[in-house]
C-alpha cells in the first residue's frame, strides 16, 4: 500500500506532463491494487484527490482513455465511490467517450456508467443530463447483427448499463420506452438467444419495463411472444425458466400479447411442465408447476385467447384443463377451477361445458373441500359455478343436478371470498326460478345467515350480495312463506337500508321486493318496516333530484303499497308527500309521469 501511495503521488504529476509511458504504468499499478483490494484501494483513491484529474485523461485520441475508464468502473463498485466520480465531474467526459469508434473504450466506458448509476440517483441524473441514454441505444441497434464475441460483450454491458440507469425508476423506463428501447432489445434477443449473458441481460431489461403500463401497447408491436417461447422452449435450468417467467407474467396482462403467446405455442408448453412436475414434491418442482398452471389462468383472461384456446370445447388445451380437477394436486385443482371460470365468460362456452358435465365434476370438487378444505380451491370451484349459471336454459339443468345442495354445505365458511362466491352462485341460480327461490327462501338455516352477512360491515362484498339474495328470495319467489320466513328472522330492516344504496340496481331490487312484501304480508311486516323509518326513507328518495327514474318510479309504487297499513298510512299523511309527488307529475320520464298522477290521486282520495 505503501507503493499505492507512491504511484498516486506519481500519478499527479504523470496527468500533468502526459507522459504517456508513464502515465500507463501508474494506471496499470491502480489496475493491479484495486484488483488485490479494491475497497481499501478505492479509499486511498478518493482521499487523494485523483479523481478530479482522471477528467481531464478522458479524451479520445490518448492511448490510456481505456485504462482511465477501467478505472472508473472498478471503484464505481464502491458504493461511497459513486457521488464522488458524479462530483469530480467524470460524467460529461464518460459520455462523450460513446461517440468512440474504440471497442475497448466503449466497453471500460460503458462499465463505468453503468456502475455509477447502479443504485445512485446523483449517478442516474448525471447521466440522463449528458444524455448518455440515447448514444447506448443507438449504439444497440447499430451492433446488433454482429455476432462475433466482442461485440456480444459490449452489447452486454450497454444492456446492462441501461438497465442499472432505469432500474425501480419509472420516468427514467419511460425515457428509455420512448426512445424505443423495447424494439431494439427484442431485435436483439432474436438474434443473440444463445449467448448466455446477453439473453439474461435482456430478459431482466424487459423484466423491469413490463412492469410499465406504457410498455405494453410497444412490446405488442413486435414479436416479443414468439422470441420468448423460442427462448423458453430450450431453457431446462430452473432458473433460467423461472426469469422467463418473471417477464411473461406482467406481459401476458395485455390482451394483445395474451393472444400472441397463445399463437406462438406456450401454452403447449406450459402443459408439458405441469405434466412433467406434477407428481415431484422437489420445491422448485412445485413452484415451477403452480408458476406454470397460474399462467395459463392468466391466458384465459382474454376475450380472444380464451375463445381461441376453448375451441368450441373440443380443444386439446380445454381437455387438458379438464383433467387437472379430478387430480390429487391442490394447485391443478385450482388452476383447473379458475380455468374452467374463466372459460364460462360468454353463453355458449357455458351451455356446451354444463351439457358435458362440467357441473359434476365441480361438484365432486366441492365436495372434497367440505371439511377443512382449501379455502382458494372452494372459491375458484364456485366461482366457475357461479358463471355457469348465468345463461337462462343452464339454471334448471344445475338445480336438477344438485348444485344448491352442494352451494349449501359451505353456508358455515367463516371465509369472506367463499361466502361472496356462495351468495353470488344462488343469486345466479334462482334468477326467474321460482320453485327454487320458494325452496331456499323457506330454508330457515340460509336466511338467518343472510341477515348475519347483511351486517358483516368489514366486508362489504358479502354484505352486498346477503341483501341482493334477501331481495331475489322474494322478487323471484314471490311466496307468502318466504316473506315470512325473512320476517321472522329480522330481514326487513336490511332490506330497507338496501334502498338507500349507492348502487341503483341495488336500490331497485330492494323496492321491488319490499313493494311485493306490502302487496303479499303487509300486516306481517308492518311493525318492522315502520321501524325501519321505510316512509321517511321514500319521502327522501322523491325528493332527491340525483334518484334514478326507476327509483322514483318504485317508490311511488311503494307508498300506495303501504297505505293498506293504519299506521303507516298515518305517517305517509304526517310527510308532505303530496308537493313531492305532484311536482314529479311533469317528469321528463313519461313512466315516472304517469305513476305520480296515480300516486297523488290515491294520496288524494286517502287523506
């Protein structure tokens, strides 16, 4: 260390003269130290105040440039080095070495910069400043066709350059985006896919910008899907699958590029991993495989790729998916469910997977995950039911095959996204289905936990859905018993707090059943509606300018409902309803119109 300090001492004057001679051999003597200790080098380094002077060595005809960048790029490793090169002014003249026609220089310059943005703000904005982010990406695309080693290596350190300028820095990624970084570096994957280090550069690169909403629409404009199954196809390490993936996952959120993956063929490669993994208990193994079966999930969430991928349910992929939900594997089960759920997006997917048994098979799933089951396995398997049952001719084939039953057994899940799925699959399957909304609306079991999730405030989803089942019991039961049964068990209440929802439809379910409630049992429910404050809450709907016409519409029809009742009546005659109701005689919804000329008649002819 001794003869450090000699050759930095030496070093000085050297930088002065330019004796090129010389000045080599001092550079050559920091090389080698900082190669035995580079920390404790880097110390010395920067207490000697040499650093200043390394800018005035960076100039393109010298014969040392090189060395001097090297230099750069060993202490800049240092995180205490990285400010002190940004203030000794190392920046402009770095850049300015870009515009060499050096190979060597390029490289030593482009390691330098890169490892002084690594992880440095004051490193990144000296840099963006210089506009040294533009002559990378133009050097990019100029060398990439050239294959040979040293090129590969250059390109490898501007690529990781960039890559550590923009890291975790989103206006920096944008910058690079718009300066169409995205078509360069997916030209140069497709040309360098078998150079180890480059392909690993690049992919982390698009790692980070896929994580930009911006990047998408640029990555769909080139062939990115096709090189990354490509890619894909001749990786076996874990590893190196496991980074593909990690860049796959946030591309595959575009639908543009779901269906370009699809093309190129990944799902038939996904199918080979699961069915590779599925019976190892390795860890990796397993990762890989719930990687694999989540990311075939996420295809299916396009419109396009799904459609493509179901063909008309004779599909390969579609078959494939099938067979993962009898399987022993917790995660084929669930990505077999959310499969299915996502198939079921349109009527005719529905019908065809319900007429070949599709309900079954979910069913048995159901029924494997009673007790104690897997929570996320229970969900995805209503979820799928829950979408099977929206077309009207699959309602009465799945409550023939016993799909309530199986619904049911779930009632005491203290789970909210199985409860939300659960009141959301019965909602869809006595939709206009009378006979089944009698038989549930009598199930004294079922109501008594509605109006249980009528309270659950802390979730608001299960909240939502226990008043719309409460409603539909009734709007598509229309029954005596099952007004009834709610009564008793204290339902009315929520039911009148529905209507004063911030969802119109909402608002709108809750007035029809309560109108039906006052047609069908009003003396039943008197007591429990006057307490509810129902007048006072439809005095205030017709009054509120922002209610919907169908809210207005419903609420009239509500209050000639209720004069059937002493005292309800009576507190009708207490509010001003009249002035209310005959303003709305000139509404612009001729609907709204006429149902208030009716209302105030009978207000008229009442009081």
């Amino acid at each position: 260390m001794d003869n450090l300090s000699d050759t930095l001492k030496k070093l000085k004057i050297t930088a002065v003269d330019r004796t090129e001679d010389s000045l080599e051999g001092c550079l050559d003597c920091l090389l080698q130290a900082l190669t035995q200790n580079n920390m404790e080098t880097s110390e010395k380094i920067q207490g000697s105040g040499i650093l200043q002077l390394f800018s005035s060595l960076l100039i393109p005809q010298s014969s040392c440039t090189a060395k001097v960048a090297n230099i750069i790029a060993e202490v800049a490793k240092n995180e205490f080095m990285r400010i002190p090169c940004v203030d000794a002014g190392l920046i402009s003249p770095l850049v300015q070495l870009l515009n060499s026609k050096d190979q060597e220089v390029l490289l030593q310059t482009g390691r330098a910069l890169g490892n002084i943005c690594y992880d440095s703000h004051e490193g990144r904005n000296a840099v963006d400043q210089a506009g040294g982010a533009q002559i990378v990406i133009d050097h990019l695309r100029s060398l990439c066709s050239i294959t040979d080693p040293a090129n590969e290596k250059l390109l490898t350190v501007f690529c990781g350059m960039l890559m550590n300028y923009s890291n975790e820095n989103d206006s920096l990624q944008a910058q690079l985006i718009n300066m169409g970084v995205i078509p360069t570096l997916v030209t140069l994957l497709g040309i360098h896919y078998q150079n180890a280090a480059l392909t690993e550069m690049c992919l982390i690169a698009f790692g980070n910008l896929a994580e930009l909403e911006s990047s998408k629409e640029q990555f769909a404009s080139t062939n990115i899907a096709e090189e990354m199954v490509k890619l894909f196809k001749k990786q076996i390490e874990h590893d190196k699958r496991e980074m593909i993936f990690e860049v796959l996952a946030p591309l595959a959120e575009n639908d543009a590029i779901k269906l370009q993956l699809v093309e190129a063929g990944l799902v038939e490669c996904l199918l080979e991993i699961v069915q590779q993994k599925v019976d190892s208990d390795k860890e990796d193994d397993v990762a890989e495989l719930k990687t694999a079966s989540d990311l075939m999930v996420l295809l299916l969430l396009g419109d396009e790729s799904m459609q493509k991928l179901f063909e008309g349910g004779k599909g390969n992929v579609f078959q494939r998916v099938l067979s993962w939900i009898p399987s022993n594997n917790h995660q084929l089960q669930l990505a077999g469910a959310l499969a299915i759920a996502n198939f079921a997006r349109n009527d005719g997917n529905c019908i065809h997977m319900v007429d070949n048994g599709i309900v079954e098979k979910l069913m048995d799933l159901l029924d494997r995950h009673v007790e104690d089951g897997n929570v996320t396995v229970q969900h995805a398997a209503l979820s799928a039911l829950r979408n099977l049952a929206i077309p009207v001719v699959n309602k009465a084939k799945m409550l023939s095959a016993g799909v309530t039953e199986a619904v049911l057994k779930f009632l005491k899940s203290e789970m909210p996204p199985v409860q939300f799925k659960l009141l959301g699959t019965l909602r869809m399957l006595i939709d206009a289905q009378a006979e089944a909304a009698e038989q549930l609306g009598k199930n004294i079991k079922l109501v008594e936990r509605l109006v249980e999730w009528c309270e659950a405030k802390d979730h608001a989803g299960v909240m939502g859905e226990s008043n719309r089942l409460l409603s539909a019991l009734i709007r598509h039961s229309k029954s005596k018993d099952v007004i009834k049964t709610i009564v008793q068990s204290g339902g009315i209440k929520h039911l009148v707090t529905m209507a004063t929802s911030e969802h119109v439809i909402m608002q709108n379910e809750a007035l029809v059943a309560l109108a039906l409630i006052a047609a069908l049992e009003l003396d039943t429910a008197e007591k429990d509606l006057e307490s509810a404050k129902l007048v006072q809450i439809l005095h205030k709907l017709l009054a509120d300018e922002r209610s919907a016409p169908e809210i207005k519409y419903n609420s009239m029809v509500l209050i000639c409902a209720v004069m059937g009742s002493e005292s309800l009546h009576k507190e009708v005659q207490d509010l001003a309803f009249l002035d209310v109701v005959s303003k709305l005689r000139s509404h612009e919804n001729k609907s709204v119109a006429q149902q208030a000329s009716l209302t105030e008649q009978r207000l008229t002819v009442e009081s």
